[in-house]
C-alpha cells in the first residue's frame, strides 16, 4: 500500500524534484557524459514513486538504466543516501554510481542498461512472490524507445497468463530516442499494444505529481489487472532550450550551456564546489553483499547401476522432483519455454504444479524472469536446450551474472552430438561463453551418477550455475 499524498508531502516531492534536475545537470556536466534529457524526463515518475512507495518491500525496477542520474538523485533525495554521494562518485572508477544502474546502489533493484529487461524481472519478482505468499507491489519505469523490443511483449504476455496483477509499468514518454522522433524510427500505439495485451491503460502528465501518484493509486488499489501508465512526458524538461531535443539523449552540457542552465534550475552547491568534490579518491562506503539464498537439503542421492539404462537429462529430471519434495519449505519455482518433455521437467510440473511456469516460446523473457524470481529466496531453475538457454540468452544470462543472481540453468543437447537436429542445434561454444561471466560456475555431468549428484550440489548452492 502506498503512502497518502498530504498536501505537505506533495510540497515535499515537488520541492526534491526540482533539486533533483540541478542534480542531473550536475552529474552529467562534471562527468562530461551520460543521459541528462531522459533523466529530467524521468525524474518526476522517479520522485514521486521513491517518496510514496514502501521501499523496505515493493520493488521499483528501472528498465531504462541510463537514465541513472535521476534515479541516484531520486534515491538520495528520498534519504537513501547523501545527495552529494552520486554527484562525487558519478561515471568514476571506483564509485557504485555508474553510467547505467546497479544493484549495488542502494534502492536499486536490478542493474539494467541494455533496454527491454525490466518487465521481465518484474514478472520474476511477481512471481517469487506468489510462490513466498506476500504481498509486494511490483514498478517497472521504462522508457518509450525500449518498447519496440520484442522480449517485452514477450513479457506482457506471461503476466496475462499468470494474472500477476500486481504489477504496474509506467512509461517515459518523452516520443524522442537517439536518431530523433520515436514515430519516425519505429511507430508503435503503446496504448493499444498494452490494451490488447491485457493491461489496464492510463494516460497522464508526466510531469504532474498529483496525476502520477494518483494513476499509481489507481493501478495498486485494482487486484483484477496489471496496469500500464503512460506518462506524457517532455525531453530535457526543466532546461528551456533542452526541451524537446533529442541531442540531449546522450549528451552532457556544454560550459556555457551550463552557465545558461543554471539559471533555469536549482542546484545546492557551487558548481566550483563541485568540481572540487571530485578531484578527491572516491571513498565510497556502500557494501553490497548480494542476494540471499535458502538453505536446501540436496536429499539422498540416487545410485544408476549398469542393469539402469537412462540418460543425464533423465537423471536431472529425477533429482529436481527429488529435492523439491525434500524441500517443500522452499519456493522452486522451474521455468520453461515448451520443451518440457525433452528437458524432463514434466514429472517436476505434474508432482508441482504450481510451482512449474510455461512461458511458451519466449527464452529472452524467461531467463531474465528466471534470474531475477531467483533473487528473492527462490530456487530458480530454467531448462532449456543449450542453443537457447546460452547463445540466443546469452545477454540475459550476462545480466543475471552482473545482478550476482542464483538462476540455475540446466541444458542439454549440447556439443557436436545432437545428430540429426543440424547445425542450427549444435552449440559447441557454450563452455567458453559461460566461463565469461563472473561467478557463473559451469558443471558438464559424464554419466547419469554425475548428473544426480551435480543437480542436487547446484540447487542447494547459492550463485548462478549452468
């Protein structure tokens, strides 16, 4: 449930925000570089929902992450950290405060940058959820550019389907992306594409705190549909001659724009003053020690002598229904994407089924579903054949390895013995890829023995694992 807007709090939102665009300016300016039009786009969405929302349980998932200027502001503006913090540490080595949004920084909940994945983990946290049984209101603050990516409708569909109803997306609207008129690059009807996708659709003034917080309250207070807000909004709001004009995308001021601006918004110290701040070492204090993982009893371990003929995905199959019954505490949650009879998963959806999602073809959704439902004390596995599950995810899977996630990824057919599936299926650059990313730990079973102790070893450890 989200706060009731008093008329003082409004004063109070009001007043962050327009300290917060002297923020971005800031940032953007001292950095000579990042996002300063989306960010002061973004920046009364950002305030009002950090101020009115209960950070401690809901969760805000910022899928354009490089409009962090205005999410390190809001944050800090709300009192999650020193304001100065981010303007210091802001692109610098060493600082949490990067061009794109971490996890490290507090109140962020996924790191994002590459645009489209926010509505995905939204569903993964949906579902852990459900699956925990408490109640969390799920945020998902996307730009308008972002939509013409097709793991989004990908997404949307999943949500339908599973009625997570407690999920809200507000869209930046700003109608401008780098190559300029966001109807000319790629046309879209965002309110209908979300109409007929299932959502409830509103249209508000972006920069109208009474309107956002009020479709907010609209969309949370309805557990019969997910919501989709779309937020008309104005480029480089707040700066005269930055309104409008796509060029300040992905460009920081100029000096003597900044002279200019300054005159136009408020910023609390001295741009000199500034300056100075960060010629000095970083020092930040901020100490991040990821997600927690549960504690699963791996169960007795199954023997496959000679007389057994099986095979690995087999045994896998049979040592995930073997932990889970083992472990009915915990929520397992297993994705898949229509291969369930081939990665031996159906025994698992027809012993739980309420623990088994079927995402149909749609791999990109799933694994960032996957790897985020697996930040929230869940044991999250997705099946797939290798071919999808690493090479056509392997961003997804590159972003769970940054969000330090505890996804287990279980593949079969792979290497150069698929046979008759061709070439398309052979994926025999599946080691080297995963090895890659930091953290991911890589298990290739020999036999069914391996395989029943590798499956039990990887669900009871925390960290992402192939």
């Amino acid at each position: 449930m989200i706060k009731k807007l008093t008329r003082e709090l409004l004063e109070q939102i009001k007043e962050k925000a327009e300290r917060s665009r002297g923020d971005i300016l800031a940032m953007t300016y001292l950095a000579a570089s990042g996002h300063p039009g989306g960010s002061l786009s973004s920046i009364d969405i950002y305030t009002v929902l950090y101020n009115v929302v209960n950070m401690d349980k809901d969760k805000v998932i910022v899928s354009h992450g490089h409009t962090s200027p205005g999410v390190y502001s809001a944050l800090a503006r709300s009192g999650m950290f020193d304001p100065l913090a981010p303007i210091k540490g802001f692109r610098r080595v060493g600082s949490v405060f990067e061009g794109h949004v971490e996890p490290s920084v507090p109140g962020v909940t996924w790191g994002t940058g590459n645009l489209g994945q926010g509505l995905s983990v939204a569903a993964g946290h949906a579902i852990a959820a459900r699956l925990k049984g408490i109640d969390v209101d799920c945020f998902v603050v996307m730009g308008d550019g972002e939509q013409q990516k097709g793991q989004i409708s990908e997404a949307r569909r999943f949500i339908k389907k599973y009625s997570l109803n407690n999920i809200t997306v507000i869209i930046d609207d700003n109608r401008l992306q780098i190559s300029g008129d966001r109807d000319k690059v790629m046309p879209q009807n965002l309110h209908a594409e979300y109409e007929n996708a299932g959502f409830k659709v509103l249209e508000i003034d972006g920069h109208n705190h009474e309107e956002i917080y009020n479709a907010i309250k609209t969309a949370t207070e309805d557990s019969q549909s997910p919501y989709a807000i779309i937020a008309h909004t104005i480029m480089g709001k707040g700066v005269s001659f930055m309104e409008g004009k796509a060029t300040y995308h992905g460009r920081a001021l100029k000096n003597d724009e900044m002279i200019q601006a300054l005159k136009e918004v408020k910023l609390e110290w001295p741009i000199e003053e500034l300056k100075a701040l960060r010629e000095k070492p970083v020092g930040e204090e901020f100490n991040w020690k990821g997600w927690d993982y549960p504690e699963v009893k791996q169960g007795e371990p199954r023997t496959y002598g000679k007389d057994i003929l099986t095979d690995n995905r087999s045994a896998f199959g049979t040592a995930l229904v073997d932990v889970a019954k083992a472990n009915k505490d915990i929520a397992f949650a297993v994705f898949d994407c229509d291969l369930a009879s081939s990665v031996k998963t159906g025994t698992y959806s027809t012993e739980f089924p309420d623990r088994f999602f079927e995402a149909g073809i749609s791999e990109h959704n799933t694994a960032a579903m996957a790897g985020a439902a697996s930040t929230q004390q869940v044991v999250s596995i997705f099946a797939d054949f290798g071919m999808f599950g690493i090479d056509e995810t392997y961003n997804q899977q590159r972003l769970n390895a940054i969000n330090r996630a505890h996804l287990k990824l279980v593949c079969t057919h792979l290497g150069v013995d698929v046979g008759e599936d061709g070439k398309t299926h052979q994926c025999i650059d599946y080691l080297g890829l995963m090895r890659n990313l930091q953290g991911f730990k890589v298990v290739i079973p020999i036999d069914p023995n391996e395989t029943d102790l590798a499956t039990r070893w990887a669900l009871s450890s925390p960290g992402n694992c192939l």
